[in-house]
C-alpha cells in the first residue's frame, strides 16, 4: 500500500485540494492521512469543481471503511487498495466513483551535506484512469517494468555522484542496481524480503570498513591491556581475545557487532585508565601537588552605575543607579553633591521616547508637590536601554510579589564546524561583539534562562552541558540548573535556568524531527522543548536546515515537516499549529537561507557596511515576504555582518570558495544563523540585543545572540476567599464570528474553542450562513444562536486579562481543521461587545481569515487588578516626525474582510457589520529590511484585510 501512487501520506488538506485542482477533472481523487484521527486516512475526491473528503477509519480489527452519507452500508476492507478499487465502481455512496488517481509528485532525491550541489526538484501531477494505473504495490509490475525501475534508481544514483566522493563503493551500488535489483524484486514478489542481492552487494563494498575496524578495534584493546591489572600468579593468564579472521561470508550483523565494540571501548577506556592511575598512587604513596579547594563564588553584587545626561537645553548631569540599595540619584555637573535622590518605590512611571531614542521621562512622586516628572537625554540610545534596565531591575529586586512578572531570556545559535570550542565563551554568553549588542553596565546581568542551541557540535552531550554550566558559573557567580537537553546527532539544545526558578517550570516536553537524506538521517533536521514558566508557555526549537544556495525549496519543506512533526506542548493541543500552542515560541539555529546575489558585489556591501542591500535579497526575507515560511514571526534588526562563510581561525575574511574532489564549490557570505519569535497577541516580550560574536574564530560561523525581556504570569491565587453563597461567574459571550477560509470544499463546519481558563475544550454549532462567490473560497458565518457562552474557571479580571483563546474552525465531515487562530481576551473585557480580526493558520500555512464580536463580562466584585512590573516602561511619541528607524504599525479603520485582488468577485462583497472596529487591530508582522510589497498581491493562497499591507 505505501508504494500507492494515489496514496500521499501526510500532506496537508490545502496542498491536496491543490493537486486536485490542478488535475481538474471530475472523479480525480487522492489518499493522504487522516489530522484528525491517528491511524486514519482521508480519501480526497474532485467533483464538480469542489474538494470531497470522506474519512477511511480502521476498526478494532484493522479493517478498512469510508464513512458515507446515512443509509448506506458501510463495507470493510483488509487493504487500502482494495478499498479503492471497489469505490471505482458507481452507487458506493460517494459523490462520484473514483475514476482518475493523482500521482505523487515526483522528487529527485538530494543530498544534505554542506555545499554541494543539488538540482532543483521537479513535481508533477498526471491524473490517469484508475484502470491504467495499478492500485497495488509496483512490484506486482510486469518484467519490463520492473526493467524501467532499475534504470530509474540507476540514473538517480548517477545523478547524485557528482555531489559524492568517487569511490568504489558507488560501483558496487551501481553494479547492484543495473543486475541484482530485479532479483530482489523478483524474491519480495513471491514473498521472501530478505533482499539478499542486496546485502551481498553491502558486503562487499564494506571490506575496506571491516579492515579498518580491525585495525582500529586492535590497536584499542591492546592500549586496554596496559591497564588491565596484573594477573595473579596463581591465576591462569587471561587470553587473548581477538575478532575472528573473517572470509567473504561476512555479513552486515558482524560488522555491526565490531562497531558496538569499537563504542563501547573508547567510552569505556578513559575511566579504566584513570581508575588505573588512582590505584597506582595509592599503591606506592606517591605525592601530587596540593589542590586548594576553590569554594563556589558567591553571588556578584551589581554595582553602582553612572550616566552622564543632559537636563533642558544645556544642563548636564549624573544619573547614578544603585539597584542593590534601591536608589536613583541626581547630580548636577559642577554642584559636588547630590541634588536629589530617589527611592525606587517613588519611582511612577518611565516613559520612552519614540521619536528620540536617546531620550527617557522620569515620572516620581516627591511631596508635597505629588507627581514629578523630568526628561533626561542620553548619549546614544544603548545608554538609555541600559538605565531602564537597570531600573527595571531594580523594581524587581525590590517588589514584594511572591512570584515575577518579568523574566530575562538569553538565546544563543552557533553552528561549531564540529570543532571543539574554544576555553572561553565570555563573548557569546554575555552578548558583546557586533550588531544590536548591550551597553556594558549591563552586559554581565545574569540571565533568568539561558537557551544554547548548536550545530555540528562534536562534544559529548553532558560534555557540553558540563561546559556551559561552568562557562557562566565562571561569568555570573550562579549555578544553573539544566531544564532539558535535546540532541539528534550533532544539533543540541540546551535550557539552564536560574536555582530559584527552578520549582517554577513544569510540563517540560521535548522532541526531534530528523529532515536529512530521505527525512531519516539526523545530520539535518530540529531539537525542541518546551515548559510551562508558572503560567506561560515557551517553546523553543533549534534547527539545521538544508544547505546549498540553490536548495531554497528544500529548506522551505524542512521548516514544514518539523512544524508538522515535532511533539511539543500541551497534548490537548496537538491539533493545533505548532506556533499557536505556546504563549512565546522561539525558533532559532543555522537555516542556512543564502544571499541572492554574485559573491564580490555581496563582498563590496559589506566593507561599506550596507546591509540593507543584502537584507533585500536574502533568502529567508523574501520567502517570509512570499508568505512560505515563519509566517508572522518576528526577528531582531540585523546590524551585523554575515555570520557564514569565515576563515577558521580570523574573522578578517570570508572563506567563499570550497574545494571538493568535483571542483570548486561557492559559498557567498550570507546570515545562516538566525533567531525569530512569535508570541501571543497582547504580550509583553523585547528584543533588547541580537548581534554576533567577532573574537570565537575556531568554526567557519559566527555564534549569534539574543536577547530578550518576557512578561509572565502566575499560577494565579484569587485574593477573594470562596464564600458560602454561589460564586459569580464570569462569561465569554460571542455575538456572531465570520470565517473565509481557502477550501474547494463546500462541507459545513463547527467551532472549536480552547483555552487554559477553561474546564474543556467547547465547540458551536454548525455554520448558519455559507456562500462561494470565488472558486477555491468558502465564506462562514455563526450566529450568537450557534455559538456556546464560556464560563472561565476563574472569574477574576486580573486573571482573565491574561488569558488567550484558541480557535479551531473544523469541518462537520472529515473533523480536520480548515485554520486555527488566536484572541487575547484582555481587550474583549467590558460589558460591550468590542470587534475582533485576525488570521487562521494551519501547518504553518495561512488558510484564511476571521473576525466578529465578542465581549467577556467580569463580575464587579471581581475587577480589581494590579500593574505589572513591565507596565511601568511605557512609550511617548513627540510632535516631531517619527524617526525613519522607528516605523509603527498602521491602525487603518478596517470595515471588511476582502478577497486577494486576482480574486475580487464583480459585485461588492456583502459587509459584515456596521459598527466602528476595535483599535485593537492585528497588524501583518514584516521583518523591518524588507523591501516594501509590491502593489500586486503575490500569494493567491492567504487572505489579506483591507487597508494592511
């Protein structure tokens, strides 16, 4: 069944109806598996003009059925094909018999391997009649063409020599391919799948191997031996024991065996040798040199930093900010002493210019004139970043609240070049070098949590940990403690976190997706974790994409299957996408996206330092410009020179040019390693640095950093003691939602309503309105009638103005998502109904488009609320313009959804609504070094509100 041509495992609903469109006629169908139901399938069926999906659902006894319309009777099946085949007849319940199967598209097999070449692969699809097509496996093909598989496995293994070593093991491969191939396709035929031919073949082109091992295994025991301890007089001598001299019958089982031992005596060699040792000091009393036990640093205090400002026109002054005693003083220049000084708790309110990035507000309470407010300008606006840090610390420091509101995150990504790193990572873990780096008052501020993600990292697992966690005990005087430790082969991730919030993180998950040659080898692929920080949600993923400037593509379909595969967070939320089942998700690593542009022109912009230039034709920008990958993330302003490809040893030069036994292979410098975010509408997260290290020289890569300030909340403790009487309650009322989704299904849909705050997930009922104005859209309303009201678990308005609901639109038939969504509930708070629009997402792909009313009622003696520590920094903007390096995002008064411009209908879309919306409007996030849009919509796939970009 696997080899089915119809059959297209996990591709998503959208790219099936895609190539059925393409196909285009009636009858044309194809399987993929079911997102709904594990060990399920859903059969995909055109007719007349509209997508049809019908659930295959296996029963206890793993037969097969397709779930039709009532009053036909379901029929089982053991196999798939069968199934298929018998629907290709008439009256089974279907819209249309299954008369035309669409192909797999066809891809040529890549390679991985940093920089070689790699052909762009081709898809097609072909729809050909069932009966021309076998429905079976294709070993039941005649012999001629089993021929033609032969030919076409061996033109794709010359395809791929180029970009692989010459060798003879290529020609035993060939060799196999050209006259052993059809052996073993003949022998599985009748039923014996021991490919035989092909572990002869195996066999042989691993002599050399074996060899080698036994050289090595050898050399291994021997150096074993000289530690071994004496044998006994009395006791016989131990015998030697060798590898069995082996013929041409060596199988793969054997050479298996010798590796494990090979494994198993190099992990095992350097504890025999230093246990040897030891015994060998205490034997004859030898004396080595005293060790003076170091204790533990203790805890560095932060000292006492100074700015020099400017007050009024002309006025300077020292600002001094002293976070262990809690205190901002004023001094004039020229006074000698201190004009006033500040306690923290005085301190009201910050206020950052916008228009003037080197210029802050200090907003106090001094008595009796009660609220007193200064401007104070900076020298540059790393200054002013590294005051309001400073002060922001200091308010954390010193606040009584049992748990915090603000944490700190460091995010590190560094491809090593599987070499060994160097004894110092001072650099890298305390954010100094080039880019958006912190000011130095500030840069050894310890980290909350740290999360060091790395590719091509040779050391051992807890190697590295051990290293890490040395590295900043060293820098910050404070044991970490490890969270998780993901790795698939060399990619590994890395959480440490501060002691004392250690008891903070719960529901830690981790997993790995494998995207290497054929999605099975390790070498490419992503690490993630994920974990609860009290009641915030983080996910982290570190990834090492496809590599080579031509393989866009390939990198673009990595980012899928590990959006599509990784096992992370709530399982409740398993069906919903990857970058909507977490308050903040942090996706970083070597991407390995390139620069579209020849090598010396890229050389000259960055001796000129213009980035822009480059930042205009990379790679990543422009598919996230296109919509095909890391849809609405956000990424720090790169001010940065390209990370890859350097000189080991220098960051002087760039290494363009790769040597391989084919020719010469170019590499253009380019910005690999990068880190993006998306979170929550109506959360509190800053970038406050993102650059690269310029003095770590020992990878062709520069390690890259982050950094960021995240809001959290509490597991939240109702201040309000439960009383004897009926507890209020507060509601989640909707008054209509409006869904356009991309389908060429006509199916009825429900609701899906999910969220923290509530007892269990909730769903509406079916759509009361529906209509296909365009082909390929489907426009769906609900009444107030269809949709259920919410009561949270908590009716606290503190607590609620946290909160978030997931929304899953889903279809009456197949129960598979057509988009998922997200709404912060803090500003639907209020006895009115307030308007609300966003996006729905699915499998990283954006489906479509929502909007409606809603208001969440609080009861009144449940609103009262605090201020967050993060509240306090708020933003100003002038009257003078805004600066061009500080664009702010449209609020345009929005009155209706639209369809992309190719796909306006002639007459003017019914509008839904009449009132004002809210303010609170999404904005489409754009990596700030894009070039601007161009006036054509170039996605026909998403749907875009009017009046955004």
């Amino acid at each position: 069944m696997a080899a089915a041509s119809w059959y297209h495992r996990d591709i998503s609903r959208v790219v099936a109806e895609e190539l059925l469109a393409k196909a285009g006629r009636d009858g044309c169908f194809l399987v993929r598996d079911s997102e709904s139901v594990s060990g399920a399938y859903a059969l995909c069926l055109l007719f007349q003009r509209h997508v049809h999906t019908y659930r295959i659902l296996p029963d206890d006894e793993g037969l097969l059925s397709v779930q039709t319309i009532q009053g036909i009777q379901a029929k089982c099946f053991r196999t798939l094909p069968d199934l298929i085949g018998a629907y290709q007849q008439p009256n089974n319940g279907l819209v249309t018999p299954l008369l035309y199967p669409v192909h797999r598209p066809r891809q040529a097999a890549d390679e991985d391997s940093d920089g070689e070449d790699g052909r762009g692969s081709r898809q097609v699809v072909s729809a050909v009649p069932a009966g021309e097509a076998g429905v079976g496996s294709w070993l039941s093909a005649p012999i001629a063409g089993r021929t033609h598989i032969s030919q076409q496995l061996h033109q794709r293994l010359q395809e791929q020599v180029h970009s692989s070593p010459a060798s003879d093991f290529m020609g035993f491969m060939a060799e196999y391919l050209n006259h052993h191939l059809q052996l073993d396709l003949e022998a599985l035929r009748l039923g014996h799948p021991q490919l035989r031919h092909l572990s002869t073949a195996l066999v042989t082109a691993c002599r050399a191997l074996h060899r080698r091992i036994d050289f090595t295994l050898a050399g291994l025991e021997t150096l074993a031996r000289v530690f071994d301890p004496p044998a006994s007089p009395r006791s016989p001598a131990r015998e030697q024991v060798s590898p069995p001299r082996t013929t041409a019958a060596l199988d793969l089982e054997l050479l298996l065996n010798k590796i494990s031992t090979v494994n198993h005596l190099l992990s095992s060699l350097e504890k025999k040798v230093l246990k040897s040792l030891q015994e060998t000091v205490s034997r004859h009393n030898l004396a080595l040199p005293s060790v003076a036990v170091v204790p533990p640093p203790a805890a560095k205090p932060l000292a006492v930093q100074s700015f020099e400002v400017k007050v009024g026109k002309s006025q300077r002054a020292t600002l001094t900010v002293d976070v262990e005693s809690g205190t901002v003083a004023i001094t004039k220049r020229g006074s000698g002493s201190q004009e006033e000084t500040i306690p923290q708790d005085k301190i009201l309110q910050l206020i950052k210019y916008q228009s003037v990035q080197s210029k802050v507000r200090l907003v106090y309470d001094r008595e009796p004139q009660r609220n007193l407010s200064r401007d104070f300008v900076f020298p540059n606006a790393r200054k002013r970043e590294a005051f309001c840090q400073l002060l922001q610390l200091m308010k954390i420091q010193h606040s009584n609240l049992d748990e915090p509101d603000l944490i700190s995150l460091y995010i590190g990504t560094w491809n090593m070049g599987s070499t060994p790193p160097p004894r110092s990572l001072a650099s890298w873990l305390t954010s100094k070098g080039l880019g958006h780096t912190q000011d130095e008052t500030t840069a050894c501020i310890p980290h909350d949590i740290y999360v060091i993600g790395t590719q091509e990292n040779s050391l051992g697992d807890r190697e590295w940990v051990e290293f890490l966690r040395a590295s900043l005990k060293t820098l910050m005087a404070i044991d970490y403690r490890v969270v998780a430790l993901q790795c698939l082969w060399s990619i590994k991730i890395v959480v440490l976190v501060k002691p004392e919030h250690e008891r903070r993180i719960s529901h830690v998950h981790t997993s790995s997706v494998k995207t290497g040659i054929a999605n099975t080898l390790g070498n490419k692929g992503a690490v993630g974790v994920s974990f609860l920080f009290n009641g915030t949600s983080f996910g982290f993923v570190n990834c090492h994409l496809a590599s080579g400037s031509e393989k866009t593509h390939r990198r673009n379909q990595n980012y899928s299957d590990i959006l599509r595969s990784l096992v992370l967070g709530d399982k409740r939320l398993g069906a919903f996408d990857l970058t909507l089942r977490f308050t903040h998700l942090f996706w970083f690593g070597d991407l390995n996206y390139r620069l579209d542009m020849d090598v010396q022109d890229i050389l000259a912009h960055i001796t000129k330092k213009e980035f822009e230039a480059l930042l205009a034709v990379d790679q990543l920008n422009l598919e996230r410009e296109k919509n095909k990958v890391f849809l609405r993330f956000n990424e720090g302003d790169i001010s940065f020179p390209p990370t890859y490809r350097y000189e080991r040893g220098s960051r002087d030069s760039y290494m363009w040019q790769k040597f391989k036994p084919t020719g010469m292979r170019i590499n253009v410098p380019s910005w690999c390693d990068r880190v993006l975010w998306k979170s929550h509408p109506e959360t509190h997260v800053v970038c406050n640095s993102y650059g690269c290290t310029d003095d770590i020289v020992t990878s062709d890569h520069s390690p890259v950093f982050a950094t960021f300030e995240v809001g959290v909340t509490s597991q939240f403790v109702p201040k309000k003691a439960p009383g004897s009487g009926p507890e209020p309650l507060a509601c989640i009322e909707w008054e209509s939602i409006e869904v356009i989704v991309k389908t060429a299904s006509r199916s009825k849909c429900y609701i899906e309503f999910h969220s923290y705050c509530l007892e269990e997930a909730q769903r509406s009922g079916e759509n009361t309105f529906q209509s296909c104005d365009i082909p390929g859209f489907l426009k769906l309303g609900w009444s107030a009638k269809q949709l259920p009201v919410l009561n949270p678990i908590l009716p606290d308005l503190e607590y609620l103005g946290d909160q978030h609901l997931l929304l899953s639109i889903k279809g009456v038939e197949s129960c598979e998502s057509y988009g998922e969504c997200c709404i912060a509930m803090k500003s639907m708070i209020g006895s009115m109904a307030q308007q609300f629009e966003t996006f729905l997402f699915h499998r990283g792909e954006e489906t479509g488009s929502m909007r409606g009313w809603m208001k969440v009622r609080v009861p009144k003696e449940r609103c009262s609320t605090r201020e967050r520590l993060y509240e306090w920094i708020s933003f100003e903007e002038e009257d003078a313009e805004p600066a061009a390096d500080a664009p702010t995002c449209p609020k345009p008064p929005l009155q209706r959804l639209r369809y992309p411009s190719w796909a306006e209908p002639h007459h003017e879309p019914r509008p839904w609504g009449d009132a004002e919306p809210s303010p609170a409007i999404p904005c489409r996030s754009r990596p700030r070094s894009l070039p601007e849009p161009a006036t054509g919509y170039t996605n026909p796939a998403y749907f875009i509100f009017e009046g955004v970009p």
